[in-house]
C-alpha cells in the first residue's frame, strides 16, 4: 500500500473510531478489525492474529491464581486405618484473556475510552511474559484515542511511543510493525536522536564553511536553510 493510500485509509478509520462509544467489552474488536483493515489487511484473523488469546498464568500466582474448589478444597483421604477426611489445598493455574495476539508480531489490550492506560501497565507485562513460545517483540495499550507502544527489550517501564488516534493519519510510522510487510518503526525516541545527529552534522558543516573563508553570516544562513529544507 503506497503511504497516499495509507494515510487516507488511517483517515477513513479515524472517522470511524471517533463515531464508537469507546466501550472496551462491546466495541474493541471491531475497533481492532478496522485498524487492522485500514493497515491493509484482511481483518485481524486473515491477518495471522487472535481474539481473547488464553494467557496461562504458572500455579501460585500471586494476580491471576484459582483456587479450584473455593478457597479450599476438602480432599478426603479414606484410608484403612483412620478413615479421616485432609484438607487439602489444590491450585489450579488460571487464565486470562488478551484481547488480541498476532504471535512474533504484536500483543494488544484494549481499554475503554478515557482510561488512565498507566494503570494497566502490570496487567499487559504480566500478559506478555506468560506469552511462549512466540512472544512478540512489541506490546499496544489503547484506550479508543490513544495507543501506547511497549517494546520490553528494550526500554522497559515506559511506552517507546504514544500516538493519538486523532494523529494516526500522519504518525502511523510508529505502527509500521503492524502493516502486512511491516517497516521498522519510527518512534519519538528515534525522532530524537535523528534530531540530534542531524545537529551535530549541521554544526559540523557549519565549521568546515567558516575554516574555508565562508563569511559567517553567509555561511550561518545557508545551514539554516538546510534545516529549513
């Protein structure tokens, strides 16, 4: 998909997202199927991707844990020579549900619209964690308007991105992992040091035209319209 067509297909979405209710149980997959068609896909499924993907959670989990039976389960041990009833506590390892996991690619969890995303940051690395094998490299927390963008190998409390829905149109490079032949992301923390070495190439310029005689004033106005450019 050339990037034209993309950023108006985004637009399209956007339009369409902007007209849901933003409520997570009754709208985020089709929230999600519409994205994923605006990126140019098929919808999620045809993509390779899940809905509600089961999480196991290891027995003793101190978040996710069933204890089966209640909080505890009476195991009667009738032997020969008491015939006493043990008490016993069985665990069970629980499970959750991902709303949506495209294995070796993306783990998406939706949220309602005007949720705090912050707070669910333990519930999306605990998700991602128990995700074996084919853990993906890169984690989205989205609340109908925003998309928080986790890559865990590499910076792990804060969301190498936040990208606003009402921006996806033109910032949709900080989800080009997503698209049907995915790009390398650009991310705000790539922005800057992009930035910052295209400073510190400007400034080198800048010296070498002044050691050559270039008057500086001159020399001064022709970085700035490199920069400009």
């Amino acid at each position: 998909m050339a990037t034209a067509e993309l950023k108006s297909s985004l637009e399209k979405f956007v339009t369409f997202a902007r007209g849901l209710k933003g409520d997570e149980k009754s709208e985020a997959q089709s929230f999600l199927d519409h994205f994923f068609r605006a990126l140019g896909h098929g919808g999620v499924i045809e993509a390779g991707a899940t809905f509600e993907f089961r999480v196991a959670k290891k027995p003793g989990s101190a978040q996710l844990e069933l204890l089966k039976g209640g909080s505890v389960a009476a195991v009667y041990d009738r032997r020969a020579d008491t015939g006493s009833a043990v008490a016993d506590r069985r665990y069970k390892g629980g499970k959750k549900f991902a709303d949506l996991l495209w294995p070796d690619r993306v783990l998406i969890e939706m949220k309602s619209r005007g949720e705090n995303l912050g707070k669910h940051y333990d519930q999306i690395f605990n998700y991602w964690t128990h995700i074996v094998p084919k853990r993906p490299p890169y984690v989205v927390l989205c609340n109908f308007d925003e998309f928080w963008i986790y890559d865990f190998n590499t910076q792990l409390f804060d969301p190498v991105d936040r990208v606003s829905l009402r921006s996806l149109a033109e910032n949709w490079a900080a989800l080009g992992f997503l698209l049907p032949h995915p790009r390398t992301p650009v991310f705000d923390n790539n922005r800057v040091a992009v930035t910052r070495r295209a400073a510190d190439l400007l400034a080198h310029v800048f010296k070498e035209l002044v050691f050559r005689n270039v008057p500086r004033d001159r020399a001064q106005r022709f970085v700035l319209q490199i920069l400009v450019s």
